[in-house]
C-alpha cells in the first residue's frame, strides 16, 4: 500500500510559498555557456564590440559565435529566429509533413502564423508585439529578461523602453555564474505548438518532446553555433572539469584522446560499487522504471547472445526465486517467464538502477545518487576528472555518463586489499551496513554475485570488457587536458559596449496601449498589425498530412474591440504596511520581532530568503499568491489550486504524459471501470491511482512519495482533472 506522508497546514504554506516564489526568483539555471575548442574550454560572456553592427536594418553577428580566447567571429552560427526555423524545417521533414500543394512544409511559414497568432493574443501588443520572421529586428542581438516570472505568456514583456526587440535572454541578476547571455528569444513557443496542432492533431505536443524552442520560450546556445553547451545545474564537476558526454556531443573532434580509462558502461564497473548497491530492502514501493528498462536492455542482449550463439557464455550461478525455485542464471535467461521473474526479484536492487535505469538528472535524489555521492568524494578524484567517458549514448540521459565518473572514483581509491581486480571503493562500508546482521550481509553478498553475474552477461554480449579495472601502475596523474575548463573568471557585470543592448525587468517597455518612443539611431523595422485569425477548425479525420485552409478574413466587429488592460490586484493594506514596516529594518532579530507582532506566518519568519522577498518593496508578485487574506487556511487553499491549474496546462502539452493517457476520454474517478483502465496503463493499483488523482501539491515531490515517474502523476491529473 502507497504511505503518503501528510503535512501540516503550515509546512504546505511554506514549502508551497518557497516552491512558487521564493524558488523561482533565486532560480540558479545551470552552470553558465561554455565553448569547447583544443585551446581550451572557456565560459563566454559578453561577444565583442565589432559583434555589433550599430545600423538598425543591418544583421548583428550570431551571438554565440564568437572565440571568447581570441575574440574572434566565427562562422556557422545563427540567430534564434533562424536556428528555430532550422531545427523545426528538420523536424517537420523528418515526419514527411507536407502542405496543401502536397510540397515539404515550410517552417518559416509556420513561425510567421505563430508570430501572428501571439500578437493577436497578446494584451500589450502595441509596446510587446512581434516583427514578421523576415524582419531584420530577428537578426539583431538585444538581451532581455527570460519570461520564466513574468506570469501568463499573452502578458510577457518582449522590447524595452527603446523599442528594441529582445533576441536573446540573459542570465538572471545574482547568477551563480556571473552575468551572461544565456538563450535565444522564441516568446512565441506556445503558438508554435497550436499551429503543429492545427497541421495534425498531437503534431505540436510531439514537437514539444522533441524541440526545446516548442516546450519553453527559447532555444540554447547549442542548437544555434558549433561547440558551445548551456550547462545544466551542477552539470560542471569540481574544479570545472567538463563531462565527457557534453564534450562527445558538442565539442570538435578529438578532443577525448589519450583519456585513461577510455568507454565505460555500467556492467563494465559493477564490481566496484559498495555494498550498499546490492542490498535489496524489503520496503514496499514500486521499481516499475527499473523493471522496464532492465528487460528492455536484456531482451536486447539476449537477442544479440543467440544469433551469436553465444548463450553457453552467460554464467552459471545460482539464484533462488521467493516462490522456491531455485534455477541458474543461464537456465532463466534466455526464457521469457523466468527472466521476466528473476528482473521482478531483482529490481528493487539500487545496483539495478544503476545499471539499467540510470541515475537521473544531478538535481533528482535517486537511490544510485543518494548511495553514490558521498562515497565518490574521495580525496584525489579531481585528477582522476574527465579520464572516462559515457560508454554507449542514448537518446536523453545515459546511464552510462554516470558510469564514467564511477570509474574514475574507482582509480582514485586504487586497488583493493582484498582483492587487486577490484577498487578499494567496493571495500567502503556506510553506517547501513555496519550495523547489519550476519544474515544480511549473507544475502548481499548473494546479491553481488548475482549481480555481477549479470554485468558480466551484459559485458560479453555487447563485446564489452566484463573485467574492467584501472591499470593501477599508470593511474592519471592530473585531471584530463582535453576536459578542463579555463579561466573561471564570473563575470557580473554587463560589458560597455552592450550596455545599450541590455535589458531588464526594470527597463522593458511599458504594459499600456500607449505607442513606445521610437528606437535611438532612427526608426527600427515596422511591426506589422497581426490578422486576427479565426477559431481554429474542428481536427480533421486520419488522412494525408495537409497544410490548413487559408485564414478567412475577421469580421469587422471583432477589429473594433479594445482589449482590457489587466494591472495588478493591488495587496491587502494590512499585508501592504507590514511589508514598509519590516522592509525598514535590518535583518536581525528586531525585524523577526516586529514581523511576529504583524502576523506575517511563522514559516517565513524562519526563512531568511522568504522574509528577505516579503520585505522586498520590488516584489510586486506577492499579491498572486496572498491576495487579500492573512487566514493561512486561505493562503494554502489559494496556493494548491494556483500549483495545481498551473501544472495541469503544462502537462496537457507534454509528450511524456499524454503517452499514459487511455484513448477513452471522460474518464470518472467514480467509475470503477474507468479507474482500472488508468491503473492498467500505467502500471499501478486502483487504489494507487485514486491517491494519485487526490494528491495535492508539487507533482514531482507526490511522484517521490509514491515512487512512479513524474508524467505519471501528470496523466492521472490529467484524465480525472
């Protein structure tokens, strides 16, 4: 039976006001842009000034196509606006759609209607409207604010108070990396999404599981100029060690020789790991993902090992099913049941993440992870650093990027005193298993054999090296050259030159109808006034893939029609004076006293990032979430049903989840037929889905608790919703 853990009324207001506030203002989003080249690998910051071509028709130059050691040009990069076009002319080739005329679809086409389409929905369109994809204003580098808190998207800011066009999104202010270009502008990502809808129905929802410009409302650095990456959280080892599988996708050739411990697969390093790796708990929970991959990956290899006929090498070992049999391993194998049966026993194993399911983003806590990380923290292992690289690439994450740095902690222990063909890291013994039983260690030690049984079989099957060890004589003497970063200087401030190119919060245009001061140097590029479109037609039935019919022209009525202009609920004058009284004083148990007295709720006393956001006077977001009550019964209630709506439209669009979602649709939750059909898709129990569609909160920290994947939680939200 799922165990739910039920906070208090007070720990959701707190974590539900860190999630939604606090959290995504103090956002730190990766590591920072870095280019890969033989001279070394360097954080880029603001391009030079001969970049820029300072006439308002004339292209700048690619913003991220530049040498950041030479300050040299470079050729082969594009602006936003044309590496969008680029990547969604790939896509759309690739899925043989076609227009009416029964010719390839023209992406720019497709970028223009979304472009229409955004400034017809959006409420500023006079100061925030969009230029045609033709226009010069897409090719020119203007650095703004990332819309990610400017709230609903038909209200972002996209010009400053020039009039200039942001192009381009910057890091955000207290950037743990400094202060940088960061992405290209795409603001109009969810129309593009409509308008694939409008082509084929799910046409825009599988774009958005393939295309980053589609999903978000930009596009990095990599998919816009060669050997550059926009590294992700903790992405960058120590001492700025690049990873490998960034350096085998992105950087130029070559740069991966002479490393020394050269591919590495998970098997290959399973009888490094600690003991803790292969003890099986027995705690209830759902090892669903790691089931699934690891039959996938051995239903692959035991289709290579038998056309091989190489079955006769799978080991002989033992293993006791929980039902009595007892069989060997090369007896359930190559039978469907008994290897089905053996991967059910089995997959609770932290060692089974590992080797099959992976060990997840660096922000995600999973058991590898978890085990892992304090254990790989071992005194030497920066020179170890960028000697390994991710064995075999996959599509996403590969389980086995996380395998490359495993074997380099491997090196830094040296060998074992046990045994040589081993890493003294096997040796390494947590409080967990120091204080287990006899028994317990017996059935880990079982476990091992077991498990390195199986690596071996994967090893051998795929013509991997199933007796990898460092050559303990010619150990890495210093971290890779080909993997170091250079010259970590963060760079905080916004390089003259660009001054007048930079943009913030503080500087964008104004939210009114009123028509902005035309831009320094001379009028810019005229923005068209978007057709209204019309509603979009009914989904046609399975057929060849057709262009839309052209857009009939609005009635006049609808052109008469003035948008509202929405402004900010103003805050509740209590909650206003509350905010000038402590914003007054220091931080400091004065200020935390005075903010007892005014009822500001415990939980963001204690929270010196909450109260220092509360105090601030230029947050003028607060009002989304506190509206115009102090009752916190109120506040959560408020906050649940904002998080809930908010990641319900999101994963209505979201590749991932509508992959579990049934055909049927009008599902009830008081059907108990319509409840097992969700429970059959997607893996789990009646009662497990019941839960699910009743939990509150974020969904990705309800998945944890329930341990299913994230867009599993989506899909059951969105089938009951």
């Amino acid at each position: 039976m799922v165990q739910i853990r039920v906070l208090s009324p007070q720990d959701r207001i707190m974590k539900s006001f860190t999630e939604n506030i606090v959290e995504p203002i103090l956002l730190r989003k990766g590591d920072g842009v870095i280019f890969m080249s033989p001279q070394g690998h360097k954080k880029m910051y603001w391009p030079p000034e001969h970049a820029l071509n300072p006439h308002p028709d004339k292209p700048d130059h690619p913003l991220f196509s530049w040498d950041p050691h030479t300050g040299a040009l470079l050729d082969g990069g594009m602006h936003p606006i044309d590496g969008a076009a680029t990547h969604l002319q790939a896509f759309l080739d690739k899925n043989n759609i076609k227009n009416e005329n029964g010719e390839p679809m023209d992406a720019s086409e497709i970028l223009q209607r979304a472009i229409d389409r955004f400034n017809l929905d959006h409420v500023h369109t006079k100061n925030h409207g969009l230029a045609d994809f033709d226009s010069p204003e897409w090719r020119k580098a203007v650095v703004g604010p990332h819309p990610i808190n400017q709230g609903s998207q038909n209200a972002i800011g996209t010009r400053g108070n020039d009039g200039l066009k942001f192009t381009y999104y910057s890091s955000k202010p207290g950037h743990e990396a400094g202060l940088f270009p960061e992405s290209g502008a795409i603001p109009m990502n969810k129309q593009i999404q409509s308008e694939l809808n409008a082509i084929a129905p799910g046409l825009g929802d599988m774009a958005a599981g393939e295309l980053e410009f589609v999903k978000y409302p930009n596009i990095s650095p990599e998919l816009l100029s060669p050997h550059t990456y926009r590294t992700k959280a903790g992405e960058l080892q120590a001492h700025g060690i690049v990873p490998s599988h960034v350096l085998e996708r992105h950087g130029p050739k070559g740069l991966m020789a002479d490393q020394a411990y050269g591919n590495i697969h998970t098997w290959e390093t399973v009888k490094h790991l600690p003991d803790d790796m292969f003890h099986i708990p027995a705690t209830q929970y759902s090892a669903r993902k790691n089931k699934e991959a690891a039959e996938a990956e051995i239903n692959q290899v035991m289709m290579q090992m038998e056309q091989a006929g190489m079955l006769d090498q799978i080991p002989d070992t033992p293993i006791s099913l929980a039902d009595g049999r007892q069989i060997s391993l090369r007896q359930a194998m190559p039978n469907p049941e008994l290897r089905a049966a053996v991967i059910h026993e089995l997959a609770k194993a932290p060692v089974m993440q590992y080797m099959f399911a992976g060990a997840g983003s660096p922000a995600t806590a999973t058991k590898t992870r978890k085990i892992m990380h304090p254990i790989m923290d071992v005194e030497g292992i920066d020179l170890h650093a960028g000697h390994a690289r991710t064995g075999t690439r996959k599509k996403g994450r590969s389980p086995h990027s996380f395998a490359a740095k495993v074997a380099e902690a491997a090196g830094a222990y040296g060998p074992s005193e046990k045994d040589p063909t081993r890493s003294a890291m096997a040796d390494v013994e947590s409080d967990f298993v120091a204080n287990l039983s006899d028994e317990d260690r017996m059935k880990i030690a079982n476990n091992r054999t077991v498990f390195e049984s199986i690596a071996s079989m994967m090893a051998v099957g795929y013509g991997h090296n199933p007796d990898w060890v460092p050559d303990w004589d010619n150990l890495p003497t210093s971290a890779h050259v080909g993997s170091q970063l250079v010259d970590q200087i963060i760079n905080t401030e916004v390089t003259p030159h660009w001054k007048n190119r930079f943009h913030t919060e503080l500087t964008m245009a104004p939210m009114t109808t009123e028509e902005m001061p035309t831009p320094p140097g001379g009028p810019g590029p005229a923005i068209r006034d978007p057709e209204p479109l019309p509603p979009p037609a009914p989904a046609p039935p399975p057929a060849p893939i057709q262009q839309p019919a052209a857009r009939a022209a609005p009635a006049a009525s609808r052109l008469a029609v003035e948008r509202p202009i929405t402004t900010p609920r103003p805050l509740h004058p209590v909650i206003q004076e509350a905010r000038e009284q402590l914003s007054a004083l220091p931080p400091g148990r004065e200020q935390t006293q005075m903010a007892e007295e005014l009822r500001v709720p415990q939980q963001i006393r204690q929270d010196p990032r909450a109260m220092g956001l509360f105090t601030d006077p230029a947050q003028t977001r607060l009002d989304q979430w506190v509206r115009t009550s102090l009752d916190q019964h109120d506040m959560l209630d408020r906050i649940e049903k904002a998080m809930e709506e908010m990641q319900l439209q999101d994963a209505k669009t979201d590749v991932n989840v509508l992959k579990y979602v049934p055909r049927k649709t009008n599902l009830n939750l008081n059907v108990e037929s319509d409840v097992a059909l969700m429970a059959s898709k997607t893996g789990l129990t009646k009662h497990d889905i019941r839960s699910l569609a009743v939990s509150k909160g974020d969904w990705h920290r309800v998945a944890e608790v329930f341990n299913v994947p994230p867009p599993v939680v989506g899909a059951v939200k969105v089938v009951f919703s």
